[in-house]
C-alpha cells in the first residue's frame, strides 16, 4: 500500500481556542449513525456551527474567508473524549490536513496520524500567538516542516514537537502501518500459540 | 527489581519492533461494536484483506438500539441499516455475534466481563474508549480508532508506543454514601482531565482490594477521561471468584492452569512505578460535576467554584462551563432543579449498581416533573434484575425500566435530552451535547445520587436522603 511521504503541509490556517475540545463537539455523536465516513465533513463542529433552529452561529468554520483553511490551530488536551476516528475523518473531510495545539489526548493523535492528518504540539505560548494571528489575518499561510519540526508563518519560526517514531513515518510515508503489521504473520502466529486463550 | 502487570503483559504480547520503533502488539481479544466497526470492514475489502483470527473478535449492539421498541425495522433507518451492517459482516467473517435476540446483547463493555470473554493478562482492544473498563480483571484493554479495527481484524496487532505506569493507592474506609464512582471522579479531579496522557494507571491499595468487579470497572471504565489510555487493577480472588464457571472461561484442569498463570502475572511487590500518586479515602465525598468535563467536579456540599480564582490555564474553560452548565461561581449545587435522571451506561448499568438504589426505593418515588429512567447495561443485567425483583422497585418508585444498551449516555439512540435539560447521570461525559442534545446540560455523579436527585427532583446528597450519615460521636 503506497502512501504519499508527508514532508511538508502548508496553507491557510482556522483557530478553534480553548483547552479540552473533546470529540462529541468535533462530532456529535449523532451524525455517527452511518455505515462510511463520506459526508462527515459537513457535521465538523455542527453543534457550535449552528444554533437548534439549523442557522449559523458565529465561529469561524461558517466564515468564508477560512474555508479554505488546511492547518487547524488549537489549545490543550484537543480531540480528548471518545475514541471515534469519525472526530479526526469529520475534520480531514472539512479540509485540514494538520493539527497544531499544545497537546492532544493519545486515541485522537493516534486516529488522526493514522489517516495522515499530523497532530504537531506547541508551547502554550506559541500556539496562542498563532492563533491570533491566523484569526485576525486569514490569508497568512502557515508551513509546517516534518523534517526540521518547525512552524514558519510570516517571518516567524517557531518549534513544533512530534514524537520521532511519528516524525519517520510520516517522512517514510508509513503513517498508515497497515503494510508493515501484515509483514510477519508467521511471528504474530508464535506470539498467539504461547497464549492458551487464544486458542480457546 | 520487580515488574507490572502492565510490563509482563505488554512482553507477553510483544511481536516484534516496527521500523518506527513502535511496538507490534498482538490484541489477543476484540470486541466490536456497530457505530466504529462497519467503515473498518469496509477497508478490509478495500484492501482485499480478510479477517486473521475471526474466533477472536466478539460483536455485540449497544449504541443505536432503542431502548423501548425493539422490533425491527427500527424507527431510525440509519440505526437499522448499522445493526443489519453488523449482523451481515459478522456472518460473512465468522465472527461471534450477541445479537438483540440472543439474551447475552448488552454494552460491549458490560457483556464482555458477563461472558468471562473479558480476563487477565490479556490484551484487548475495542473501537470505544471505555475499553478501559476490562482493566479491572488485569487485562491492558485500550480504546482504539476504526482504522485500527481494521488492523486487528486483519492482522490481531496494532502499532503502538508503551506506556508509562502510574499506580494509585486509595487507601483508607470509604464513609456511608460513597462510592467506585466518587473515587474515580475524585482522582479525576485531583489529576485532571490530561493527568493521564502517556500512562497506563493501575489501581490498588486496599480500598481497591476490598472492591468487588463491577465497582472496580467503574474506576477503570473511567480512567480515559483523565487521559489514560488503559487502567487495571491487579488480578485476586475476588477477580478469579467473579470469572469461575462464566462461559468463555476455561474449565477445570485448564481453569487451575490459568489461575496459576494470571497470579504470576500480577505486579511484583518490588515495582518501581514511573509515578505513585496517594490518595486517602477518608477525602472523598460524593462528587458530581459542575462544567463540561469529567475534571471539573466538586463535592456536593461544595459550592460551583469561582473562574476569576483559577490558574489562566483553566480559567476560559471553567467560564464556558458555568455559561454552558447555568450556574453562577459560589452558588451551592446542591438544590439545582434536575428534569431527566439517568441511570445506566458502561460506567454505572451494572446489577449492583442498580441494586444500591433499589434498597432504599420501597416507599420512595420520583418526584413530579422529572423523567427518570433505568437501562440495564445488558439483556443479563435485565433479566436478573427481574428476577430478584428490582425492576419492579423501580417501576413502582415510577421509573421507566428499559432494555440494555448505551442510551442516554451518548444519545445515539431516541433516548436524548431535549433543550437545556438538566440531567443527573451515572455515565461517563458531560460533554457539551453529549446527551443528545447540543444545550442539554448533564452532571455526573453515582447511581445512588442519580436516584437522590430523581426522588427530591434537584441535586441532593444521597445520604441525606437516604439516611446514611454517620452517627456523630460524642
């Protein structure tokens, strides 16, 4: 299975602020009831996107001048709740194609590294300056460098934080390690055979 | 110097190092459930990938099923679609599957334990957080996204970095009135909602020793809601006495055989944990939340704290919890008009936890105004609340008493809150919209205070209500 080598995302960036946005509010559960991921993007942050009659409401994912937005700036403990992969699928969808926030809770990083939307981690300081930047400039274009773990917006460079198991695959393009985890069945098959519950 | 189960574990099922230098780890048990898993089959065929060891997944419905009519056709076509999803991938890969007909349906994380599929030094994984839960039987259960559904059901393995261990010692005597629940939310709150990142917890001391299962699960269950990826608690006698003679158990010889080997698999007394946190149980009171997630709780007594006293950090949080939640910084909780009581859910459906409320029903009722419902977290949770009576305590006391499934935790099926509702819950999130309704207003807390605050239709302390204050001594 070939996947594209993420080396470098770069493009329009949309600040979601705050601390612990958990995945009910990236996906309310009841836009889960499908058998695919098709549509989800639609539904990302439905309930703060639209108020109960269906109207807009005030956030920046309803702003026109973001919707073209690629890298999705954020506070603490983002995606933390659920391990619904439909949170990380509902954002890809909308359009992002990489996270920047001070941290994330583990399901979500993994769910989202997964599919290829990198999850980058940033001091609190940086990612609130870069949020407002990006919310009061939104043409600025955000490039975030796998390789050197760098955000570069303007003439600002600030560091970013990814594990470096993270950081190889997603150079290698084996952020999807399917490929890799079908590689050894025959040492899978040992490992099972030691345990008398899984032959039950 | 000694190890964790969670090290011995973690070896046992250790494949081999991916080129990333994450671990391939066989998941030697999976539970699947229909909302994460049919986009996973859908991969599979994608991919032209089978399914490796079709014994080893185990399927059941929880989150759509309604709760009221069962009859199929559901009313949703999209949850009729889901359920007949399941059923028809489960019989295209051989895999086990407790449909709504089988009397063995329930919450993925309540049948598994029910079945005895749930046991020690395994691993497990399932396409839902509360995975968790499984931990109180000494297995590392993890909550998993839908991708790695796929990869496990093709390969039994699935990439991953080890853990940390964090042991949490709740020593002491619980006083009258509280419970598993008011201990994980109190660790909860003493850690935070993002305590837990990178770590497994295991939890011991001998207020955990002397829990029996269901109350342990409750504490693992939680135990991603701050953070953790996994929580266990060390394998016993009260953990053998809970799976001897369950169906999915081994039996005889091979019973001692496994008895033997999970004792050997339990922490060494000699470890040397990455962390070790204390708590006292004579510090925890009942504990319900005030805001928007699982960490921001207090004692009931406690009044709603106040922003402008917070670290900057928590400050923005804690403002759009009081706006979300209509509550005003130093005002008691005690007293908030409550519409819907919900008691239920992976956290708190168990029979003992219906069993700790029906004891005090008889001469009790929900009081006028409030929507008060039971769902068992399993067809046998159900029928033996029938049996010994329970479920008429409740419906007498006037509550509606339900068929098994994950309801009004996450409001996936008709059970939902309608407007701001407030609800007093015995479930896991209090998320925004979490229960089906993006201005519902839910707090957590245990089964006991759930049925307090049905009965008085506010939130109360359950041992006032019930009379469970300690005599004070002269």
């Amino acid at each position: 299975m070939a996947l594209h080598k993420i080396t470098e995302i770069a493009g329009g960036g949309i600040f979601i602020p705050g601390d612990d946005i958990d995945t009910d509010r990236i996906i309310p559960a009841r836009y889960m009831k499908s058998l695919t991921f098709d549509g989800l993007g639609e539904y990302a942050f439905n309930d703060e996107r639209k108020d109960a009659a269906g109207r807009d409401r005030p956030h920046p994912m309803n702003e026109p001048r973001f919707a073209g937005a690629r890298i999705l700036v954020s506070g603490a403990n983002f995606g933390c709740g659920s391990s619904r992969e439909h949170a990380p699928q509902a954002l890809y969808r909308w359009g992002i194609r990489a996270i920047l926030a001070v941290s994330f809770a583990e399901i979500f990083f993994g769910n989202a590294n997964q599919i290829g939307m990198p999850c980058l981690c940033l001091r609190r300081g940086d990612a609130g300056r870069l949020g407002g930047e990006v919310a009061a400039h939104p043409d600025l274009i955000l490039k975030i460098d796998i390789k050197t773990l760098s955000v570069v917006y303007g003439d600002v460079c600030v560091a970013a934080n990814l594990p470096a198991a993270v950081q190889r695959v997603l150079l290698d393009g084996r952020w999807d390690p399917i490929a890799e985890l079908l590689e050894k069945p025959d040492q899978v098959g040992a490992v099972a055979r030691r345990h008398a519950y899984m032959t039950s | 110097m000694g190890r964790s189960l969670f090290e011995k574990v973690w070896e046992a099922h250790h494949v081999g190092e991916l080129s990333n230098g994450q671990t391939q780890l066989l998941i030697g048990t999976h539970l699947i459930h229909e909302v994460t898993s049919p986009q996973a089959f859908g991969m599979l065929r994608d991919l032209k990938l089978s399914v490796r060891y079709p014994h080893r997944t185990f399927a059941t419905v929880d989150h759509i099923v309604p709760t009221d009519v069962r009859e199929e056709p559901f009313a949703d076509k999209l949850a009729d679609a889901m359920i007949k999803e399941l059923r028809r991938n489960c019989a295209a890969y051989g895999i086990t599957f407790f449909d709504l007909g089988s009397a063995q349906q329930g919450i993925v994380h309540v049948v598994g334990p029910e079945q005895g599929i749930t046991q020690p030094a395994t691993t497990i994984g399932c396409g839902d957080s509360h995975t968790s839960t499984h931990g109180a039987f000494g297995a590392i259960a993890i909550g998993v996204g839908t991708s790695q559904v796929r990869d496990v059901l093709a390969t039994q393995t699935i990439a991953m970095n080890k853990l940390k261990v964090r042991r949490i010692n709740v020593d002491g005597q619980l006083s009258p009135g509280v419970f598993a629940k008011d201990v994980i939310l109190h660790i909860i709150r003493v850690l935070g909602v993002q305590g837990g990142l990178g770590y497994a917890y295991e939890y011991g001391g001998d207020v955990i020793d002397r829990f029996s299962m269901e109350a342990r699960m409750t504490v693992c269950n939680m135990t991603i809601e701050g953070g953790a990826r996994c929580g266990y608690v060390n394998p016993d006698e009260t953990t053998f006495g809970y799976l001897k003679g369950r169906p999915y158990c081994p039996r005889g010889g091979d019973w001692d055989r496994a008895v033997e080997h999970w004792r050997g698999m339990a922490s060494d007394a000699n470890c040397d944990y990455d962390d070790v946190v204390n708590i006292r149980a004579e510090d925890i009171g009942p504990t319900v939340t005030w805001g928007i997630n699982p960490g921001q709780a207090i004692f009931v007594d406690e009044d709603v704290p106040d922003p402008s006293t917070m670290p900057d950090e928590e400050r923005a949080t804690a403002e759009e919890a009081l706006a979300h939640m209509k509550l005003k910084p130093g005002e008691p909780i005690l007293g908030k008009k409550v519409d819907v009581a919900f008691v239920g859910s992976c956290t708190n459906g168990r029979l003992s936890d219906l069993q700790e409320i029906a004891r005090f029903l008889p001469g009790r009722a929900v009081a006028k105004g409030v929507k008060a419902i039971v769902v068992p977290g399993s067809q046998g949770v159900d029928v033996l609340a029938e049996e010994l009576g329970i479920a008429d305590l409740f419906r007498s006391a006037g509550f509606e008493w339900r068929s098994a499934g994950c309801s009004m935790c996450l409001g996936m099926n008709p059970d939902k809150l309608v407007g701001d509702q407030m609800c007093a819950s015995s479930s896991n999130r209090n998320f925004k919209g979490r229960q089906g309704s993006p201005a519902g207003r839910t707090v957590l807390m245990s089964p006991l205070m759930v049925a307090a605050a049905a009965i008085t239709g506010q939130v109360s302390d359950a041992r006032d209500v019930f009379g469970l204050r300690e005599p004070v001594k002269a």
